[in-house]
C-alpha cells in the first residue's frame, strides 16, 4: 500500500464504484462481499479483470450484474482457483509495494537467513534457504490484487505451502499459519488454514524465473493468488502454525483479515 497509486476510470470515485457494484450484485454475492471488506481489490480478484483497465464504469456494473459461476464459485468456496495467464500477460515492471520506498525494504543475508517454524508441527527445526530450494518448486502466473485499487500479473515460483505443511508435521486442524517478516517496524500477517491449504498457495522463491529481487520479498515471500496483496507477505522470517487469532499490520488498521475472494 504505502503510497497512492492514480487509478481508475477518469472522473468516477472508487468508493461510489464500489457501492453502486454492491447495488447490482447478486444478493448472496452481495452479502459475502460486504463481509469481506468490500474493497475494489476484492471487486478486481473477483472480477478477475483490473477495475482501472475498464473502460467505463458502466462495463464493470453491467459485469459484476452478470457475475457468472466462475466468481460465485471464487466468492462461494475457498477451494476455487485463481485464474492462470498466459507469459505474454505478465505486467512489466512489476511493481514493488511496502509502507516505505524500496530504499528502506530489508536486505535479508541468504546465507544466515533461516525461516523458523513454530506453534502446532512436529518438526520445528529451522530451515536454511539451501535446504528449502531442494524442495519441489512449481510456477504460477497469477495476478496480485492490491486493496488501493491496482493489480498486476507476475510469474512467481516456489513450493506450495500446503506440500511443506505435511513435510514439517502441521497440526492443519489448527486456524491459522502466522507469517512474520524482516520489515524494520515489523510486518505481519496471518492466513486462515483453509488458504494455507489452497493448492496455489506457495512458498516463493523466484520471480519471473529469476530468485526473488529485494524489492519483491528476498529471499521467500508468501504468494497467495486467492487473496489481496497486502495478505502476501515478503521477507517472511517464520511461520508459526495456531489457533489464536495473532493479528496482522494491515488486519490491526481495520483491513479484513479474509480478504480474498
Ligand atoms: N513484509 C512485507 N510484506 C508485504 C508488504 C510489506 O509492506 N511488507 N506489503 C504488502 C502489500 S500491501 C502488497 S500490495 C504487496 C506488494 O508486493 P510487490 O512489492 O511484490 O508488488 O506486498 C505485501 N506484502
Ligand atoms: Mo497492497
């Protein structure tokens, strides 16, 4: 978030955007979009189109009235899958988001950095980047929705979270993963269990087939396609497996901790 981004279409209000897309919404729709925070980030994954590429306005309102089995399956079940795109849609460059310029993004040492593992596992050992890299990896093109309004498509590649969960012995009856970051003042966010579990959740390591810049979370970011940027952490430090609810930077400001589809 950090920064504003310009957005949208020349001459509507986002927030009136936003109210009148709930006017023509389904009903079911409209209500499980309003429980989830009701932002244009969750009005771009859902409509999985970014808002501020519409022409007009009126586009987008006559699409989400026509919101069809794809986004009521992205709205209605966790499990759904974030739709895949092909090379040639990657945004280029891709942007970089903190609370601070990327001058002041932490330089995490690849060669001492280890991701602790704690909470509700058998395994708590911590885990070198060496030893994560010997993990299988899989790519995904996917597009990260930021809540401001702004979204792009990347190429990020890494191990999927729920493959190492059952690796390290994850209580996964337990709530919540916790994620904690490098970030100077702190970073934090946590992850209900069932999008931990999401098959396109990954433990990142690569971007765009390169190992991840600085700017996007050096050395292992958390990519989570099905939910908002900022429930994406990067620079992650550890993981703790729990049930208690352990707050999050963005979730303690009042953004919804869901936040996704
Ligand atoms: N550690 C950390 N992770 C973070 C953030 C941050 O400030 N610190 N910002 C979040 C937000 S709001 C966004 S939109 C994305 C931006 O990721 P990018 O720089 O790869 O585009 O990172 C998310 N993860
Ligand atoms: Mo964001």
């Amino acid at each position: 978030m950090g920064r504003m981004r310009s957005l949208l279409i020349p001459g509507v209000d986002n927030k009136l955007l936003v109210k009148d897309a709930q006017k023509v919404m389904p009903d079911l729709a409209r209500r499980r979009f309003v429980a989830g925070g009701a932002s244009l980030g969750a009005l771009t994954l859902l409509t999985g189109c970014n808002v501020s590429d519409s022409f007009s306005a009126e586009d987008m309102l006559i699409r989400i009235s026509k919101f069809n089995d794809a986004v009521q399956a992205l709205m209605f079940n966790p499990d759904a899958l974030a739709p895949t795109f092909p090379e040639s849609a990657i945004t280029r460059p891709f942007p970089f988001n903190a609370y601070y310029g990327l001058d002041e993004a932490p330089r995490v040492d690849g060669k001492t950095w280890k991701l602790e593992v704690r909470g509700l596992v058998d395994n708590k050992k911590s885990w070198t980047l060496d030893e994560l890299y010997q993990l299988p990896q899989v790519r995904q093109i996917t597009r990260h929705v930021c809540v401001e309004g702004w979204s792009a498509i990347g190429s990020w590649t890494g191990t999927p979270l729920r493959d190492f969960l059952k690796l390290i012995g994850a209580d996964t009856r337990a709530r919540y993963v916790w994620f904690q970051c490098a970030d100077k003042d702190g970073y934090n966010s946590p992850l209900d269990m069932r999008s931990a579990l999401h098959p396109q959740t990954q433990m990142t390591f690569k971007f765009a087939d390169e190992i991840l810049p600085t700017a996007y979370g050096f050395p292992m970011k958390i990519r989570v396609p099905t939910k908002l940027g900022f429930k994406n952490p990067k620079y992650v430090v550890s993981m703790e497996v729990t049930n208690d609810y352990k707050g999050g930077y963005w979730e303690d400001q009042g953004y919804n901790s869901f936040s996704g589809s």
